[in-house]
C-alpha cells in the first residue's frame, strides 16, 4: 500500500490532468474543501471513482445516466456537492 503522501499527491496529480477542464475545477474544488479530512482509504475510494471518463463523471452528475454497478456514490455525491460550488466539510 502507498505511503499517505504518495497517494495524496498521486490523488492530486489524477484530479489536475483530466481530458475536461471542467472536471478539474470540479476536483479542484472537492479537494480544496476535503482532501485535508480525507484518510487514505477515503483517498483510494476517490481515486477509484476517478479511473471512469470524464464524460461519464460528467454524465452522471448532470444526471443524463445513471452511475453503474460499483461505482462510490458516496464519492459522487461529494462531486455534485463540488459541481455545484456547495459544500459540507
């Protein structure tokens, strides 16, 4: 398992080089607010949500699909929260 920095920064690095610009405000924004709280289990869920397509991610937020099968919607809550400028920390 990755050290708590490494997987911080591999989070980080994974939320800055989306194929949407859009998608990086979005995780800009959820990081901001939360990645200071997270633990490296909440780190890997978000990582983890993070390997679908932005088109998908954006799909799913805007509520054109419904997420599939597995997918953390918990995790994909807290980027609708993000998408949207609110936010509970």
């Amino acid at each position: 398992m990755e050290n708590s920095e490494i997987l911080r920064k591999r989070l980080i690095l994974l939320a800055e080089r989306r194929s949407m610009a859009e998608m990086e405000r979005i995780l800009g924004r959820l990081l901001a607010s939360r990645l200071s709280g997270w633990d490296d289990e909440v780190c890997q869920r978000v990582i983890a949500l993070l390997h679908h397509s932005d088109l998908d991610l954006l799909d799913w937020l805007a509520g054109l699909k419904k997420p599939e099968e597995g997918v953390d919607r918990e995790v994909l809550g807290w980027l609708a929260e993000a998408s949207t400028g609110a936010h509970s920390v």
